[in-house]
C-alpha cells in the first residue's frame, strides 16, 4: 500500500511539473527565495533573485540594479538556491 502511494505521489509530481508555466517556475523561485540565471532572446544574461513577477514579464535584482525582462524573451532558466 505505501508503494502505491508513493507512486501515485510521484506520478502527481511529475504531471505538475509538465503543467508548470513560466510564469510559476518564477513564482516559485520567487517564494524560495532562488538565485536564477535567464538567458534572453539577444543573448544577454541576467543574474539575481526574482525580486517580482507580472503576469507577462519577471523582475531579477542584483547588485547590478533590476532588470524586467518580458517572458517571451525568455530563452532559458537556471535555477540555484
């Protein structure tokens, strides 16, 4: 029975994974307090933790100041805690 349940929990955590959006990978990494890393379509990068996310757009802060970048620019994202 345990198997089973653990099973049927992994299952659960995979298919949340596969649904996940953009918007909550950021969300997430916003409340965990994460540093990320994002590539952008003109090949820029950006460190910082998610200091803010809009619904089209996340805002990385640094010591370099923040930066919004709109989602659909978004390339890639690395994720660190």
């Amino acid at each position: 029975m345990d198997r089973t349940l653990e099973a049927e929990m992994e299952a659960a955590r995979c298919a949340a994974r596969r649904n996940r959006s953009l918007r909550d990978v950021f969300l997430a990494a916003e409340d965990a307090g994460s540093v990320v890393r994002l590539t952008a379509t003109d090949g820029g990068t950006h460190s910082g933790r998610v200091s803010g996310v809009g619904v089209d757009h996340v805002e990385i802060g640094s010591d370099r100041g923040l930066r919004v970048v709109a989602f659909p620019h978004v390339v890639s994202v690395e994720l660190s805690t």
